[in-house]
C-alpha cells in the first residue's frame, strides 16, 4: 500500500533502493562515494569537506554544523584553501548564497569548488518530497550561473543525473578580477580550459 500511494505522488521505487532509510545516511556521507573517482581529479592539496558526515573526502579536513564552525562560518584564513569539496549538503542550507560566499572566501586564486548535488529530474531528491531535509533544489545551468556571477569559471557542469541521481559541478575562482566570464555554462567533458 505504501509503495502504491509512492508511485501516485510520481516516486520511482528506485527511492526505496537508493536511499530507503532516508534521512540516517545524511550521517554517514554515503552520497560521495557516487563522485570521489571523478572529484579526485581536482580536489588536490590542502582542502575542506563541508558536511562530510561519517566519510570525509580523503584527505580534507571535514567541516560539520557545529557552533565554532559550520558550512556559513570556516575556521580558515582568507585564501588559504586549493579545494572545497562538498557533497549532498547544499540543499539543506537556508541561505546557500551566503554559505557560497564563504566557500569562495576560503579558496585561494585557481582554488576548485566541488559541488555534488541530488538532480531535479528525481523527484524523490524534491523539498516537498523531504520534507525539514531539503529545504530547496539545486539546478545545474542555474547554480553554475550562480557561481560565474560570483567570479567562478565553470569547469565542468553534469547537466543530466548520474548514477546516484545527482550531479556535479567543478569551478575555479578566476586568475583575474577582469576576467571575461563564457555565456556557455555546459560541461566541458573533463577537457581542462588553456591558461595563459
């Protein structure tokens, strides 16, 4: 009967299978495992995980919601940062833009931002659907415009879910402050942009 009443609402079964005891692997991280393959590939040298949960990204320092520290307040220097890597936590934070902002302070010039983020197309991942979990939906064009506005280069851009029914998105802060942003905000299939 359940099931029933979950396939009236347009959920997928695949909600029972991928993510069944939803909310308990929101405490263990399980979400990354889907893109650390792919986010090891930038995510190098001295970085962060904002809401690693029990598996922080291999050699970062996690960054929970504590008090002291949280995804709106990092206990870092201005610039000190090659990566921030955050998986599946964005979409939980009230006021994302102000957590960005923060994300970006932490980053040096070139630093990467590693998002990795549940897809709009899987309704299971939707606010109404999670309800008090995910309080609004991330979309890959209008995050990485989000990001661009912000000084980011958009460096790779998943726009269709993954395995996992999630996407990702690479940036980097740009090398100039008069950097000319591209319009086009697509993935760059792991093609690396020439730098002067």
């Amino acid at each position: 009967m359940v099931v029933r009443r979950w396939w009236t609402r347009s959920v997928s079964p695949i909600y029972f299978l991928v993510s069944g005891d939803y909310p308990g692997y929101l405490h263990r991280g399980e979400a990354a495992a889907f893109c650390l393959y792919h986010a090891r590939r930038y995510c190098l040298g001295r970085g962060i995980d904002i809401g690693a949960g029990k598996s922080p990204f291999p050699g970062a320092r996690p960054i929970e919601n504590h008090p002291a520290e949280n995804a709106y307040h990092i206990a870092e220097d201005d610039q000190s940062l090659d990566y921030v890597f955050s998986s599946h936590c964005l979409e939980h934070l009230n006021d994302w833009p102000q957590a960005l902002e923060e994300w970006r302070r932490v980053l040096r010039v070139g630093g990467t931002l590693y998002l990795y983020l549940p897809h709009p197309a899987c309704r299971m991942w939707q606010p109404e659907i999670l309800r008090y979990h995910h309080v609004w939906q991330p979309e890959p064009d209008a995050l990485a415009a989000h990001l661009t506005n912000m000084g980011f280069d958009i460096i790779e851009n998943s726009l269709f879910p993954d395995a996992y029914l999630s996407f990702y998105i690479v940036a980097r802060i740009n090398r100039g402050a008069n950097t000319a942003h591209s319009p086009d905000t697509g993935s760059t299939n792991g093609v690396l942009p020439v730098e002067s």
